[in-house]
C-alpha cells in the first residue's frame, strides 16, 4: 500500500505516511503475528500470550493522536482513490 500510495500521489509531504509506517511498525515489533493483542491464548499450544514486547507503559492520549493520525491519513487516501476510480474512464 505504501508504494501505491507513494506513486499515486508523488508530490505528497512524505511526513504523514512516515509516521504511519512508524505506528504500523511499532505494533509489528510487539506483535509480529498480528495474534497477540487479539487473543487471549496462542490457538496451537493454547498457552496465555506473553506481552514481553509491549512497553511498561502506555499513554493513552498519545495512542488516541497517533490512531486519530492514521486513521485521517488511510480515510483520506481511501476517499482520493474512490474519485480516482470514479473519475477513470477505463473503470466500469
């Protein structure tokens, strides 16, 4: 998605998608599988997850700006493909 991103749009500021890619990188670092956060138990061993990876803590307002921020950033990006495809000729 970066790449497509980068391409449709090349003058962008690269600043916003930067910082997406940060969040999207810190969540892979504590969660590589993408499964920990989401259950309780590993579905082969059914043992507990362990959260070694996660930091000692978290704020909670600084979580809420950086989700705000990619949330505006993919729900934009989201809106300029749509009239992209829209406005496409070759598009059915």
């Amino acid at each position: 998605m970066k790449k497509l991103l980068q391409d449709g749009w090349p003058g962008a500021d690269p600043g916003p998608l930067q910082g997406v890619e940060a969040v999207v990188n810190q969540f892979h670092e504590a969660d590589p599988s993408g499964q920990v956060f989401r259950y309780e138990r590993d579905k082969h061993t059914l043992k507990q997850h362990r959260y070694e990876k996660l930091p000692e803590y978290i704020s909670l307002i600084n979580l809420r700006k950086a989700m705000d921020a990619v949330y505006s950033l993919l729900d934009g990006c989201e809106g300029m493909m749509r009239d992209a495809m829209d406005n496409w000729d070759g598009y059915s």
